[in-house]
C-alpha cells in the first residue's frame, strides 16, 4: 500500500515538473509582450549584469523594473523546489542551482537565435537566484515532513 502511494505522488510530481517546463517554454517563446521577430541585425541583447536592479533602483519607474526582476525570480522557484523531487541528484542545492542556471542559459540563447524577447544577463541571474529560493522551499518542505514523520 505505501509502495503504492509512493508510486502516485511519484508520477504526480513528475508530470507536474513536465507541465511546469512546458509552461516556462511556452511563456518564454510563444507568449510575449510583442510578437515581432527581432532580426540578425536587430537583436534584443543586453549583457550588463545587475542592470535591471540598477535601474529599479535609480529609473523613476521602480515598480515596472521591480515586477521583472521579481517575476523572473518567481518563474524559477517551482524549477529549484520541484526537481530535488524528480530525480536524487538534484537533492544536492549546488546541483539544482547549477541546473536552473544551465536551463535560464539554455532559454536565453534559444531567445537569441530564435528572435523571441530579449536576451539578458539579467534573466539569468534572477532565473538562478529563484531557482534557489525554490531549493530552499524544497528543504524547508522536507525538513517539516521528516519532524511531522518522526512524531507518528
């Protein structure tokens, strides 16, 4: 009966990752806030880091910039709270990060050579830095499970 129930929340975790990279792909290619294709010579490349907190910082409009660094952090969270549950390798924070890093890059370069939205260093960091927060929610989730076990 355990094995069972192992088995279902298994395959519920599993295809909720699946759905969850697909929604990413799908809101980072397919849905964006202007649908025209940028060019070889008109490509949307900015490459300064920490330039959108900057700019939150200084730029009358603090709030639009907030929302995008805030957003980009959020899009990650799931990623670095869901794979530890997927697969072992990734129970390690060094590993998880580095592969939300290595999946913003991929995102980010397939942007580039695609000509959808904008490619930014910006989104890479913010993407990692929530793909962290997500690994903390993951060993926060797991420490408070094992305590809730350990008192059956």
């Amino acid at each position: 009966m355990h094995q069972k129930n192992y088995e279902k929340r298994k395959t519920l975790i599993n295809c909720t990752f699946l759905i969850y990279i697909l929604g990413v792909l799908f809101v980072t290619f397919i849905v964006r806030e202007t649908m025209v294709l940028r060019t070889p010579e008109n490509r949307g490349v900015v490459l300064t880091p920490l330039r959108e907190f900057e700019a939150m910082l200084v730029q009358p409009n603090h709030k639009f910039w907030f929302m995008q660094i805030f957003l980009n952090v959020l899009l990650f969270v799931p990623f670095g709270a869901l794979l530890p549950c997927v697969a072992k390798p990734f129970r390690n924070p060094v590993v998880t990060v580095f592969a939300g890093f290595l999946f913003s890059s991929f995102i980010e370069t397939m942007q580039y050579i695609t000509g959808r939205g904008l490619t930014e260093v910006d989104d890479v960091i913010t993407n990692t830095m929530g793909a962290a927060f997500g690994y903390v929610f993951f060993s926060a989730a797991m420490f408070l499970y094992r305590q809730r076990e350990s008192e059956w």
